[in-house]
C-alpha cells in the first residue's frame, strides 16, 4: 500500500467512518433491546410490538447509542499507518500490535467525550427512587439538575476521569484482540483476511468483546459508583482514587467484579455481530 493510498479518502472516509459506526450503533442497541426484552418477558407478540411499546413507554433514548469509536480507530489507524510508511529503515504499512492497542484507545477516549455524561444520565435515571420521590421527569431534566448543581465538569461530567481510563483500556484492547485473532487465522491457514468465513469472524468478535470487559471492568464498577454517588453533603466518593480505596476497604478485590457474570454474557453475541456486520 503506497502512502497516497493510505491518505486517499482523508477527511471524506473519516466521516463516513464516523456515520457508518453510529448508524452500525444505534441499530445494534435497537436489535439488542429488543432481542432482550422478547427473551426475558412475555408481554410483546413480536419483535415489531417490542420496539414500537419501548418507544412509546420510555422514548428514543432507550436506543440510543453513538458509535464515535469505530470512525476515531480508522482514523488513528490510517494516522499510524501513514507514519510507519515514512520511516526511512523499514517503511511499511502494517501496524504493529501496540498501534492497534493505540488506535483503540484513541477510538475509546474520543468516545468518552459523548459516553461519559451519557451513561451518567442513564444511571441516574436507573437509580433514582420511584413515584413522589423522583428526583428526575426524564433526561433533560437530569441534564439540567446535575449541571445547576455542581457545573457541567464536575456534574454532568462526574466520574469522567475513569470513564476515559475505561474507555481507552477497553477498546484497545478489544480492537487489540480482534485483529490479533484474525491475522492469527490468516497466518495459520495461509488465507488472506477476507477469506476468512463470516463464523470466525463473529467468533473472534465475541472474544474480543469478553477480553473487553475482563481488561476494564474495575473502571466500569467504579464509574457506576460514581455516577449514581450523592450529591452535596450526600457524596461518598470524593475522587476515582477515593472511590477505588473504599471499595477495596469495604468489598475486597471481589468488589470491582461485582456483575461481570451477565456482563460476559451479553458480550459475546453484542460484539460478535459488531464484527460480523
């Protein structure tokens, strides 16, 4: 690959690779839920009726998801890739297994800046109590009432800090994982990527979705415990650091794993098909 190869495209192929993820996204949470909720209560007749209810009962946001990751990776990747073809000694475009760490990680701090208040908002929805005691009618009002609170930084944007260690550490990993895997095969049975069958990609998707989880779920506990913390003269948690020292005190190395049964579970096939597609 000759280096106007890899700048061809340029900006055009980075918002394609932006939209494409998100669009890939939102309808991989849609198919998710949907799948999820058929599979665990009897009170939709089909996967049609499920979707049309969940919007109807609780709005759009329940399938809402941007995929900012896959666009920010392709555009590290082709960033490194550029690089490695400069080099004087060994000018090449392959990426090394520690880029494709990088890339992944750029993709999930990138990610983080729209991921981090997202899921702040969704826990505290999740959380808070039911009937008279509601503390929120609904996202934009918890938007509001977090940022009036403590700022935009320090309320929407609480628990940013591990948000961005998670994210950089999963999905570095992740894409890590997936690419190893797949030249592994490539290399093994002497095939070119492309020719390996859609099952194996799926199955090494899956993988790459439980190394995912395994590398960075003690960030995620602690994210989760941050973002559904007290406010004011409520808080617990002070800081990450904070937050991490109590939870080692109180819960002992057991206490960052708390979940990661179900978690693994689902995502296998999740990121199995994010793969596959």
């Amino acid at each position: 690959m000759s280096e106007h190869e890899v700048d061809a495209g340029g900006l055009k192929r980075t918002f394609k690779d932006l939209f494409a993820g998100a669009a890939g996204g939102v309808a991989q949470v849609l198919l998710d839920i949907v799948k999820v909720r058929l599979q665990t209560t009897t009170q939709y007749s089909g996967a049609l009726d499920g979707a049309t209810q969940i919007f109807k009962n609780e709005g759009p946001t329940a399938f809402y998801k941007v995929s900012i990751q896959f666009g920010a990776f392709h555009y590290a990747r082709r960033q490194l890739s550029a690089s490695n073809l400069s080099s004087p000694t060994n000018p090449t475009s392959d990426l090394t297994y520690g880029q494709y760490y990088l890339s992944g990680a750029f993709a999930g701090i990138a990610n983080s800046v729209i991921s981090g208040p997202i899921e702040h908002v969704r826990i505290r929805l999740q959380t808070q109590p039911h009937g008279a005691a509601r503390l929120y009618s609904g996202p934009l009002d918890c938007i509001r009432k977090l940022s009036a609170h403590n700022g935009v930084l320090n309320g929407l944007y609480r628990g940013e800090a591990v948000t961005i260690l998670r994210e950089a550490q999963a999905y570095g990993v992740w894409f890590l994982a997936f690419e190893w895997m797949m030249n592994a095969d490539a290399q093994r049975n002497n095939v070119s990527r492309d020719q390996i069958s859609q099952l194996r990609v799926a199955t090494y998707g899956g993988l790459a979705g439980e190394a995912l989880w395994l590398s960075s779920y003690p960030f995620d506990v602690v994210k989760s415990k941050m973002q559904s913390d007290g406010l004011g003269a409520d808080r617990k948690y002070q800081s990450m650091r904070d937050c991490f020292a109590k939870t080692y005190r109180g819960e002992g190395f057991r206490g960052f794993w708390k979940g990661i049964g179900p978690t693994l579970l689902r995502a296998m096939p999740v990121s199995a098909g994010t793969f596959a597609v």
